[in-house]
C-alpha cells in the first residue's frame, strides 16, 4: 500500500485505523510486534519514509520506501487483565503496509 493523500491526511488527524493489515506469523525478519497485530489504533504521526526493513534484512534493497507511523493504542486492548489507568496508552512505530484503514 503505497503513501496516498488520504493515508497522509490521516496521520496527520489521528483518524482511527482498524488494526493490522496482518495478523498473521510471517516468516523471517518482522518489525512489528507480535501484541499489536490485529489490534486497533490510532495514527498519532508520520515519523518519516524509510527502506523497508523487512525486505533489507534480507540483503534486498528495501524498495519501494515504506512511510512509517507513530500507532496509539490502548493499552487495554493490548493486555488482557490490564489493571493500569483506562487512559494508559502504548506507542508502537508501524509501516505502512502493516495498516488497513477503519
């Protein structure tokens, strides 16, 4: 999923994203974490347009550039049996291609 006005608009807004493109286990290098795959959050920032990790692991090129976002979460919704604040929130830098629109 490449950088699109509407995807940039919404990291600028903080516009709610529905969670994880993937919620699966991929083979290999992965920057995300496992506790938010799946999980709901809200773009807070663009943090910037990089080489792809997961295929520069790999001796690839990391082509094309994947934008990279500052992703809120709840941090109820992250821990089961979370005890902390309701407020509490976890910040996690995801790429692009892990989002799938709300």
């Amino acid at each position: 999923m490449m950088l699109t006005r509407r995807t940039f608009q919404a990291a600028l807004c903080g516009l709610p994203f529905s969670g994880l493109l993937r919620a699966d286990e991929p083979q290999g290098h992965c920057r995300t974490p496992h506790y938010v795959r799946g999980k709901a959050g809200r773009v807070v920032r663009l943090q910037g347009v990089f080489r792809n990790p997961e295929d520069l692991a790999y001796g690839g090129q990391g082509l094309p550039a994947q934008p990279l976002y500052l992703v809120e979460f709840d941090q109820a919704s992250i821990w089961e049996n979370y005890a902390g604040p309701p407020g509490d929130k976890v910040c996690v830098d995801i790429y692009q291609h892990w989002l799938a629109p709300a």
